[in-house]
C-alpha cells in the first residue's frame, strides 16, 4: 500500500512514521504547523525518517492555519516537539516547500494513494482547494482526529480545532475518510508495561524511544486524572490502513463545526440512522485490539535500522 503521510511531529506522529515504514511505502512525508511550529516539525520529521531508514521525499508547508491564528502544544510534546531524548541531527534537508502541489501532484501521479494525515489538515484543505479533482483521485484520506469527545477543549480535538476552516473542507471534499477519534485512540495507550516492550526492542533506538514515549506519557498524566501513559493516536491513522483488522468502525455522515461558540473544531457525528439523513462520508473507527496493536508497533521498532 502506497501512503503519503502529512504530518507534525509529534512523539505520535513519529511511531505513526515507523510504522508506516515497515508496513506501507511512503512516497512522502510533508509537514504542516500544529504541535510545533512548521521549522521544528519539520526538522523533527527529518530526524523520524533517519531513524527509521527511509529516504522517501519530504516537503514543508503551511506555517499557519488557514484562519485561525497558529497555536502549539507545547503543553503535550514540549517545546521542540518532540521532548524526551537526545535526538541525533538530522543528516538531510527538505526536499521542497510547497508541500500541496506535492501532494497534488503525487495523487496524481499514483493510482491507489492513501493520504494520512497526522496534523492540522491545512495543506490538504489546501491542495483540494487547488486542485479538486483530486478528492476523486486518491483512494481515501485516514484522518487522526475529531471524535465524540474533545482534549484542546470539551468538544474539540487539537488537530482539528487547530485549523476547523481545513478540516470542514476535507470533510465535505467527497473523498473517501477514514476517521480515528479521540475514542478510539485514547484505547491505544503506552503505559509503563508496553514502553518497557518498546525499550527492548532495538538496541540503540528502543532507549531513545522509551524515552519519548516516558515523557509524552507525563505530560497526558500531569494534565488529566486518568491516564496511565499517553495515546498513541497518530499510529491508529496508519495501522487503519495496514491492519484493518484491528478495528470496528461504523459509517457516519461528519460535518466539522467552524462557527460555534463553545463548539468550533467539534466533529458532529451523525448517529441517527434516519431515512431521510445524509450520506455517509466518513468511516468513524470505533474499537482496536490495542494489544494487538501495540505488538506491531514493537515489531516496526525492532525492525529499523541500527542507528549506531
Ligand atoms: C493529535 O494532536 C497531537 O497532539 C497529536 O500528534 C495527535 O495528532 C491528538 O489530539
Ligand atoms: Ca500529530
């Protein structure tokens, strides 16, 4: 299966990355604004794609939302993003800074491509705006975000409140989505038994990444009084294409809520099964075998390069 990853590492966007590597073939990575500022998700998706191997192309793009003012999450991952180990430097550079007409041209280069996005969907939002055809083109688009409950706010989830203006053009863009919500992913948690699993799994990576993981998971248990490490969430975007498996899903018509008051960002999932409702845009993911799950992340560890 082909993906093409839009991203904003992100300690959840990293271990999405290294699973897609083993599982998937990435024939890109662009990055967007969102838990860090574009420059630092940028320079942390460099450093994701040299631990796992992978050479495939990467390109920046959108430093603010389309809207709204840009706002980080400093608060989960720190200030570099991605807090919790000494990172080596990246050894490349960007490909490029036009991360929507890569995408645009990419969908259209390559019949059957999956976009998973892990991040902010402005550079999507904005490829469709400049090309809507490509809703068509591309098999469908695994989203990480939205769901029945909120984390930036009661009803909202950070990706999708970061930029709702994007994220109601994906949805009503008439391609084909795949949806991990906050209740789904919050059943994919890395608490101290599973990251002990991570630590052993590569010589040299697997401290590194225990790390990350350690320091994600304190932030999610400093915040909230009921968490025993952090959600993997990213991850479920990938493995709902590379392990369908895994999961039980229901289709819903979603519409994404840009003027409310108390509500902007909230995905409105449609749950009525009435005759006379709308289509059913969006396949809504609602359970995952998390063990499961969680020993192919341990596997995609295990099976990257040696950093030495
Ligand atoms: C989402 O926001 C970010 O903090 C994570 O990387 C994930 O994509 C969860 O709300
Ligand atoms: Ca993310």
């Amino acid at each position: 299966m082909k993906v093409l990853i839009d991203c904003d590492p992100g300690h959840d966007d990293a271990f999405a990355i290294i699973v897609a590597s083993q599982f998937s073939e990435i024939v890109g990575v662009t990055t967007v604004s969102g838990n860090a500022p574009l420059t630092l998700t940028t320079k942390n998706a460099r450093v994701v794609l040299d631990l796992c191997g992978s050479s495939a192309p990467l390109h920046s793009g959108a430093a603010r939302p389309l809207v709204a003012e840009p706002i980080h999450a400093a608060y989960i991952h720190g200030e570099s993003g991605i807090d919790g180990a000494i990172l080596p430097e990246p050894s490349r550079l960007a490909d490029g800074t036009d991360a929507a007409h890569f995408i645009i041209d990419t969908v259209r280069a390559t019949p059957d491509l999956w976009l998973v996005a892990l991040g902010p969907l402005t550079n999507i939002a904005l490829a469709l705006r400049a090309a809507p055809d490509i809703a068509q083109r591309v098999a469908g688009i695994s989203i990480m975000g939205g769901g029945r409950f909120g984390n930036r706010t009661a009803t909202s989830e950070f990706n999708i409140w970061c930029d709702p203006e994007a994220a109601s053009a994906v949805f009503d863009s008439g391609a084909k989505i795949v949806m991990s919500g906050l209740d789904l992913t919050h059943q994919l948690i890395a608490d101290p038994k599973r990251i002990e699993t991570v630590r052993s799994a590569h010589t040299t990576l697997g401290p590194l990444l225990a790390g990350l993981l350690e320091f994600f998971g304190s932030s999610y248990m400093a915040r909230h009084d009921d968490f025993l490490g952090a959600p993997l969430h990213d991850v479920c975007a990938v493995l709902a294409l590379t392990h369908p498996q895994l999961f039980i899903w229901k289709d819903a018509h979603v519409v994404v809520e840009i003027d409310g008051t108390h509500t902007r960002g909230m995905t409105v999932i449609d749950d009525r099964h009435v005759r006379d409702g709308n289509t059913t845009n969006v396949r809504v993911l609602e359970t995952i075998d998390a063990d499961a799950a969680f020993e192919i992340i341990v596997d995609a560890v295990h099976a990257c390069p040696s950093n030495g």
